[in-house]
C-alpha cells in the first residue's frame, strides 16, 4: 500500500491558550492546517480511509481540552491525541495566532510540529 496525503487547512477554533492573562480571559480564534500521510487503502470502502471529519472532530476535543500557556505544548497535545487513528502514518500540525500579543501589524504568529505514528 501507497502513502497519501489529506489535509485539513484553516480549521477556526477559539480558545484561550497563551502565557498572558489577558489571553486567558479575552481568548481568541485560532487557524490549524493539518497535513497527514495515511495508508492508501486497497478498495473502495470508506472504512478503510482514514475518516479525516473524525480528525477534525479529534482536534477540536484536544483543541478545547485544557488551556495551554504555549501553542508548541498545545500541538505536541493533539499530535499525541491523532496516535489512536488506525492507517495515519504521519501528521504535521501548524497553529496560527493570528492576534498575538504583540505590539507590531502582522498577519500571525504560528508552531509547526511534526510527528511519525
């Protein structure tokens, strides 16, 4: 069997992640893209695919789990979370923030992760 990949690209969650306070209390959205490599599966049964709504479904629990005061810990968190989804092979987790506390115009400030199952 072949490897292939699926992608889950701007998923918007809002949480309150981050080391500041104000984080804590405001919170706010969040972008996650999600690049994976599955096992192309041998027929044309979906119970073979990996079920990429369940990922997504997966992200947001471990997404809204618990706060964390760094976004590195928050995608090493998730990552851990996709190790029980049977034919994924590797998984590459980005998170934006796009309105970090930081005095400066920027578009976002974002952690990718990687990890092999």
């Amino acid at each position: 069997m072949r490897p292939y990949q699926i992608e889950i690209a701007a998923l918007k969650l809002f949480g309150r992640h981050g080391a500041l306070e104000e984080e804590e209390k405001l919170g706010q959205f969040f972008l996650l893209d999600l690049q994976m490599e599955a096992i192309e599966p041998s027929t044309d049964d979906p119970r073979q695919m990996l079920d990429y709504g369940a990922v997504a479904l997966e992200v947001q629990r471990l997404f809204l789990e618990k706060r964390f005061l760094l976004i590195e810990s928050l995608a090493q968190h998730i990552l851990g979370g996709l190790a029980s989804f049977s034919g994924l092979r590797k998984a590459k987790l980005r998170i934006a923030k796009p309105n970090p506390p930081i005095p400066l115009p920027l578009g976002f400030v974002a952690v990718t992760l990687e990890r092999e199952y």
